[in-house]
C-alpha cells in the first residue's frame, strides 16, 4: 500500500466562520481533512495512478465491458471551455452549439440502432434499463393493459437486467438457455401470455454468440402482447452490421462508454442512451434535445411531452460522456462504424482459434464467435484443482487485465474473453503466448497460479476480513 | 482506418487461421435478412477536421459570468485536479473488480470515502451514485428498506424541483407516495408536518432551493421523535462551514445525500457529477453501490478491495440494493484530488469566500431601486431576490450584458413573477459583482 493522503497533513490556524449565520448553523466538530502541500498531492496521486492496469498501458480483454481505445481526442473536445462551462440552466439561446451536438448525436444514435427515437439523458447502461423498462410499463398502462407484471429475463443476462426491471415495479421469471447457447423456446412459449410485459435480451448474447433465431422470438412476444427490450452493452458486435430495430426490439440503451469508446474512469461515468421505436416516443425520458421549424434547438419538456415516463437525473444527463461519443462517431464516420464491428469480430475468432490451438476449450465449440468467447478451464480444474480465478490472477503477473470470471455463472469455471477492434495482432498473439505458458504452469506447477500474482504491489487479498472489520474510512 | 491497426497482411493471416476468406463470413451465423443496408450517418472526418468542427460548437456557447446556481455551481478546479485525473492509468481503467490490478483506484475511493466521512460526520460513504437527485432516490428506497412496511416519503416543497421529479419519475415505478412538506411562505423556510402518517423517512434539505437554512435540529428531532428516518441533503462544500448531519438534532441525521460537483466537476452543460452518500454504519447492508473496504494480503501487505458485493446487482441480481454498476467514478477520483488540493483549510476558505461574496451581492442588488427581498432568514451562497418586473425577461435582457444572472424561480412554479435565485462563488470578484449591479439598474431602467 502506498502512503495515505492523511501522513501529508501541515497544520494552519482554523478560519474563521461568518458571523451572520447562527452559530447553531455551523459546524460543530472542526473540518478534519488533511493540508498537504500541492506537490505532495501531485506525487501522491500520480503514485497511485501508478498501480492502476488500465487501456492506457495494459491489454484489458475483460468480457461484456468493451475495453477499447477511448481516443484522446474526444476527452479533449469534451474539455474545451465552451463546453465545460456551461451551466445547465443556461437558456437555450446561449447554448446552441452544445445543444447541436446533443441533438446530432440523438440522430446518429437512432441511424445506428435502427430506431425512431432517442434519449440521451440515462446516466449508464442500468438507469437506461430502468428508463427502458418504465418505458415498457408506461405503454401497456396508457393502453388500459394493466394485467403485465412479469418481465422475462435469460438467466445468462447481465445483474442488471433483473435489478432494472425489479426496481420498475416487475416479478422477473428467468428463461434458460440451451446448449448451443439460444434460448430455450418451448420454456418462452409456456411463459408468454397475457401476464408478461416483455423481455430483456442482449443479441448476441451474454454467452458470445448471435442468438439466431430473434425474429421467431420477437414475432411470439409480440403475438403475446409484450415488448422486446434490447440490453446495448453488446451493440460492439453488431455495429454497422445489424439494427436492433430491424431485430424487432421496440426498445434499447446504449453502453455509450463501451461501444462508442468513451472511458470507463474506474468505474464510471458513462452514458446509456435510449432509443425506442415510433410507439414508444410518447414515453421518453426527458429532457431531449428538439428541433425548431427555423432551426433553433431546445430542450425538450412535459409540457410538449406529457406522458413522459419522467426525469432521472437532476440536469440533462452525463453530457461530457455524450461529447466524446459525439466526437467518436463523428471521426469513424458510416464507414468507420461499419468496421468497427468486423474487426472486433475477426479479433474475437482469430483469438479463439488460436486459444482452442494452445489447447483450451471453448464454451460454445461449435458456435462463430461474436465479439466475445467463453472459454471454460474446467478441465484444468478436474486435472490439477486449478481455476478460473488462478488463471485470471496470473494473467496480471504478465501485465495483462484478466479477462471476466465467472460471468455468466451458467458456464462453470468460465473466462469471458473480448479482444475489442482496437487491439493488434501482435498483441492478440503475445496473448495466446502468454496464455499458453499459464496452462502449462498449470499442469506442472499449479501452485505458481495458486499464488498468483506476484509481482504486483499486493497479492491476493483477504476479502472475507475486509467485510468483517468493515475499514471503510480512515480512523480519525 | 481509424483506431484500428490492421494492415492486409495482417488481416488476411487472420482470417485464414480462422477459416474463412472474407470479414463478412465472420457474421454467418446471422439470418441475411437482418442485415443492414445502409445507414444515415455522416462521412468520417480528420482529427484536424473534427477539432475545427467541435471547437466552432463550443465557441457559439456564449461565455457568461455565472450567477445561476440551483444545484450546479460554477467554481475554480485547480489546475492539478483534471491533469493527475485524466492520466490514462485512472482514466482509462475499468471498475476494480481485480484489485490487485487497481490498488490505485481503490485508495483513492477508500480517501474519498474518509472525506465524504468527515464532512457528513457520519460512518459509511459508498464509492458514488449517478448524482444527487438520483442519490437522493436512493436514499429514500433505503430508508424504505431500513424502515420495512411503510408506504411513503415526506418531501419538503421547497426541495429542488428537479430533484422531486426524479423522486417522482424513480419512487413512482414501486408506488411509493411522496407527501409533501410545505413551507411557511412567510419566512421560506419549512413547517414541522403535522402528522407522519405511513412515512419511512423525512427529507430535509439543509439549504433550500430558495437559498435558506432550514432548521435542521428541529426537523431532525421531529423526524426522531415520530420514529423516521432523517435523510438530509447537503452541499459537500458548504459542510466545510454548515453543520455536518451527523451532528443535526440529538441523534444526528441518519442518511446524507448530495450533489458532489462542487468539488472539482467542470459544469459541462449538467454532467457528468456524481452523488455521494453516507449513512451509519448500522445501515451499511442497505446501502446501494459500491463501497472499499481496506485489508490485508496472504503477506500481511495492506491493500484495498471492495467488499459487501453481496449488495449489487452482480451478485444478487433482482434482489440487490439498487441497479446501479457503472457509477462516476472519474468525478470522485477528480473529487479526491480536489478535496486533497484545497486540503480542509482551503474548502474552508472557499466556503466563507462564497458567503462573504454572496452577502455582498445581496446588499448591492437591494440597493437597486424597486428590488427587495422576500426572505430575510440566513443562507449560505443563494438567495432569492424580488424584482420589479418578470424575472424571466430580466434574465434575458442581462444575457446581453455577458451575465447568466439566475435563475428564475417562475421556471421552477415557485414564488412570484419577479422573483430570480441569485448565487456567487468565490469566482466572482468584487469588479463582477458592481457589474451585475450597473447591468440590474439599467436594464430594470430600461424593460
Ligand atoms: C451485458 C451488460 N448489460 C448491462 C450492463 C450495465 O451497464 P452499466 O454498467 O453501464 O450500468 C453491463 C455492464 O456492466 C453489461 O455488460
């Protein structure tokens, strides 16, 4: 561990607090935050910087999370002053170049997706589901059809498909898949009726395979009365290639910071635009950004929008995100986004060829890859006792970010492996090296993997101690 | 071809080694007829050529003195804050799901949430929610949970309107009804409500959306004494000077929620931000997002992990605390930066800046003729101020005098016609404040 920001503390006279707001106003306890110097900032953080892997200076395969370049030049264009110094409530006269942006990138969205409609303003993929969702219910009430409780879910989706359509209100019932990896379809056919609002899909799915047979499950949820929700995050795949309205999904969100290549932060921000078909444009989150007769932009609001589903955050949403997707889109341009998808797909199968040549072994061994695979090491765990975990942690020992574990918990001791377009052969290839060397390790000196890694600043931490004693705040 | 790094050779050996001939035979297994055709979106530009574009978008937003606040504050960043978080290492990291691969991120978060910790004077911060309005959403499901069995939210009238229609738009989905607590039109600030009826918590703001303080120690008390929770909604800066909610009525708050984008965050139109929130550490199992706990490795090495996943949706899926995954992570590490760079005393100094500065203003822009004051009670950066004509067009009218001058409370459905909520920062100096006073006198002379 790195020296904390509490050993860098100088000591100063307190401030003194106005005299006009009441003392039982004020604080009571002093402000106990460190005063360190600039410098000592500066080192501090660009020291911890310093143990962080990351796209920057790492390969990061990390499955369903879409870890491509994130072109500096749209942090750039993000940051530059006319931008950032907006302050939301600036009218809309005074904002016009933003509000061109926003409202340009509502248009390619939908160009891109397929769909009629778009709304910018969720936060990320989840609240876009949320969004989606209260979209979904929002319909079948204003059509008196109040009967709709329950949302189909596969059981491979991502957490937050049933956190989202929990949280709107919906009983889930999950749908298994098959062994090929597409759903089960007599499992949907006894579910569907006239209790069921919809379903939440990712194409391809979570398990890295394009689920074939969509239009077939599109025409029996529609047959049924229900509505087909599509989960962006895997849009990367598809990109230029198919929409998910010509899918026939009459809703979706956008992983803004996955596909359209802005940053993930260490966690966050990013953006998960909506889009829905032409049923579903009464519904939209607000604020949209609209278009005048003479061209003048405005925020959208209730008054012009009355069934709305509403507002989920205080302003217009995560706009610096949306800049850099804006400034993304705009460089790749219609043939740049069409590639996007074709080299994310040939990266995704050439290193699964080359995985399963090195002698492991793929999920899903019959299937083409999407922009992902899974490869599962269960038979290194019944060989040695060695698994996914060992592998994953190993694998930084190398400098490289270990792919996804564990997700989805369908396949067991699986790795969720997804290259992203942006990488190079010669890095794909030092991959399969390295790859190759750890499942020899694992069969002759397993426990090298066991106690991996070990060159990083810490080892394997104790994960069991740190929600027993609960240090979340530095002792004052 | 743009961010993708294949030559033909290249590309050729690897579709070989795949087994097919073209790139288009990678997508076989979808139906030809879900094909698309063609697609309307611009031709590609240049970087040189985008940066033309974009940087002519930017400079038609013309610049303003800002004046307006509302929940979104104009401040100065340090220059160091965006240089160390926009390194590639923060920037470009995933969530910390391998810790050992981001002891960096971890730290950070786990001093964000020592500071957060601090300034609340509670026991538990979490690593960020999307922003305050949606952090205050989730407080009040929490507090349902906590609470078990009740079927409402008191929610005062004088919070933020925007934020209420988050509250509206989230608590409506599970028909949760929001009560609301209305205020004394007289002095602006709120009424003690007159029962609790089925309510699981009180929201109180510390300083309104018309500016003022509210009297926290009552209302917490009152929200105590009728076995509620209290969750307070608070600005991170202005706790650097305000009572911290740990501190409010006899037990203290037992939720506080706000808006972090004081702390560093450029205003960017509305976002990104990010919401904070602290409870006590007797509620962490319903806390929603993530949170870092600090342990030990298989060495003893001290490191940070995040811990009680049990929580989230990746884990408990349909049953988690909240959807949340992706959070604001960059703002909180950005937000560390700046907490750490100001360090207590500077947010100290920042804090009585923004009042002194405000009380200033306030006192120039009364002695202007016809403009008076509704509320007399105390504030911290914000107050509300009566103008003889609609606060809408004067706003107008000032935007050609390069000042964003408020904003008008008539936008919001509260207070009269001529009533603007006027906010300043340390940003302003004297020389901006005499100007906001010349242009108020002329343009009332004027309209
Ligand atoms: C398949 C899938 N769906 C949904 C999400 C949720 O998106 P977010 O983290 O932006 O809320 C993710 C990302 O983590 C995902 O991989």
């Amino acid at each position: 561990m790195s020296a904390s920001i509490f050993d860098h503390d100088h000591h100063f006279p307190g401030v003194e607090l106005p005299s006009d707001i009441p003392a039982e106003l004020l604080r009571k306890t002093p402000l106990n935050l460190p005063n360190p110097a600039e410098l000592e900032v500066l080192r501090h953080y660009t020291r911890l910087s310093q143990q962080n892997f990351s796209i920057d200076t790492q390969f990061y395969p990390l499955g369903s999370c879409t870890m491509k370049y994130n072109p500096r030049i749209a942090h750039t264009m993000a940051s530059l002053p006319g931008f950032a110094r907006l302050h939301p409530d600036t009218p809309a006269p005074a904002m016009q170049g933003l509000l061109q942006v926003l409202w340009e990138l509502q248009e390619w969205l939908a160009a891109a997706t397929g769909m009629a409609a778009v709304s910018l303003t969720p936060a990320a993929g989840a609240q876009g589901e949320l969004a989606g969702v209260a979209m979904i219910r929002a319909y079948h009430a204003a059509r008196g059809d109040h009967g709709r409780r329950k949302m189909l879910i596969p059981t491979a989706a991502h957490g937050t498909n049933p956190a989202s359509a929990q949280m709107a209100g919906f009983a889930v019932v999950e749908i298994p898949n098959l062994a090929d990896g597409d759903l089960d379809m007599a499992f949907l056919d006894q579910h569907l009726g006239p209790d069921v609002a919809g379903i939440m899909l990712t194409n391809p799915s979570t398990l890295g395979v394009f689920e074939r047979r969509i239009a077939d499950i599109a025409a029996r949820v529609h047959g049924a009365g229900g509505l087909l929700y599509y989960d962006g995050a895997n849009l990367n795949a598809i990109l230029g290639r198919v929409q998910p309205g010509q899918m026939g999904f009459d809703v979706m969100h956008l992983n803004l910071h996955k596909t359209f290549a802005t940053p993930h932060g260490g966690g966050g921000p990013g953006a998960g635009a909506v889009a829905v078909q032409e049923r579903l444009r009464p519904f939209l989150p607000l604020p949209t950004v609209g278009r005048e007769g003479g061209g003048a932009l405005r925020w959208v609001t209730e008054q012009e929008l009355p069934r709305s589903i509403g507002r989920f955050s205080a302003h217009g949403g995560n706009i610096g995100v949306l800049l850099r997707a804006h400034a993304y889109l705009r460089r790749l341009g219609r043939v740049g986004v069409s590639r996007v998808s074709a080299y994310a797909a040939l990266n995704a199968n050439y290193l699964l060829k080359e995985l399963q040549r090195v002698g492991y072994q793929a999920a899903f061994p019959e299937r083409r890859a999407s922009h992902e695979f899974i490869l599962s090491v269960s038979d290194l765990q019944k060989a040695t006792g060695i698994r996914a975990l060992d592998v994953a942690k190993r694998l930084l020992d190398f400098g490289i970010h270990a792919p996804t574990i564990y997700f989805p918990q369908l396949v067991p001791e699986c790795l969720l492996i997804e290259p992203t377009e942006t990488e190079s052969k010669a890095t794909l290839d030092r991959f399969v090296a390295v790859m190759a060397q750890i499942r020899q390790e694992a069969l002759e000196q397993p426990e090298l993997l066991r106690e991996a890694p070990h060159h990083l600043p810490v080892g394997r931490l104790d994960e069991a101690l740190a929600a027993r004693r609960l240090d979340v705040a530095a002792a004052q | 071809m743009p961010y993708i790094p294949h030559d033909g050779l290249e590309t050729a050996a690897m579709l070989a080694a795949v087994g097919v001939e073209r790139l288009d035979q990678l997508f076989d297994e979808i139906p030809p007829t879900l094909l698309v055709h063609d697609m309307v979106l611009p031709e590609g530009l240049s970087e040189m050529a985008l940066h033309r574009e974009l940087e002519g978008r930017a400079m038609s937003n013309a610049p303003l003195r800002c004046f307006a606040g509302g929940g979104a504050y104009a401040h100065h960043i340090p220059a160091i804050v965006w240089e160390i978080a926009g390194r590639g290492e923060f920037y470009s990291a995933y969530t910390p799901y391998q810790p050992e691969a981001s002891q960096g991120t971890l730290q950070v978060v786990y001093e964000y949430q020592s500071f957060i910790t601090r300034l609340t004077g509670l026991e538990v911060s979490n690593a960020s929610l999307y922003d305050g309005a949606s952090g205050l959403a989730e407080a009040c499901l929490m507090a349902l949970r906590i609470q078990g069995g009740d079927k409402s939210i008191l929610v005062p009238e004088n919070l933020l309107p925007g934020w209420r229609r988050v509250l509206d738009s989230v608590l409506g989905l599970q028909n949760i009804r929001l009560v609301s607590v209305p205020y004394d039109r007289a002095t602006g600030t709120l009424i003690l409500p007159a029962e609790a009826g089925d309510a699981a918590a009180l929201i109180i703001p510390q300083s309104s959306a018309l500016g003022l303080l509210e009297p926290v120690d009552a209302l917490t008390d009152w929200a105590h004494g009728h076995d509620l929770l209290a969750i307070a909604v608070v600005n991170p800066l202005a706790l650097a000077l305000l009572k911290a909610p740990g501190d409010w009525g006899t037990q203290g708050a037992d939720i506080a929620v706000g808006e972090g984008q004081p702390l560093g965050i450029p205003l960017t139109g509305g976002g990104p931000y990010f919401g904070f929130l602290a409870c006590r550490k007797a509620h962490v199992r319903q806390l929603p997002g993530r949170l870092v706990a600090k342990t030990v490795d298989g060495q003893g090495r001290e490191g940070f992990c995040l811990t009680l996943q049990a929580r989230e949706q990746h884990i408990r899926r349909g049953k988690a605390t909240s959807n949340i995954c992706t959070n604001q992570g960059l703002m909180v590490t950005a937000a560390t930066i700046h907490m750490a760079t100001l360090g207590g005393r500077g947010l100290q100094q920042t804090a009585v800046l923004c009042h002194e500065r405000a009380a200033l203003l306030r006192e120039l822009l009364t002695a202007v003729p016809g403009v008076s004051l509704p509320y007399g009670g105390p504030f911290f950066h914000e107050f509300v101020l009566r103008l003889p004509q609609a606060a809408v067009a004067v706003r107008d009218a000032l935007l050609g005098h390069g000042l964003l001058a408020g904003l008008p409370l008539a936008d919001w459905g509260m207070g009269e016609a001529g009533d603007l909520l006027v906010c300043t920062t340390e940003l302003l100096e004297e020389a901006d404040l005499l100007a906001y006073r010349d242009a108020l006198t002329s343009v009332l002379e004027t309209l």
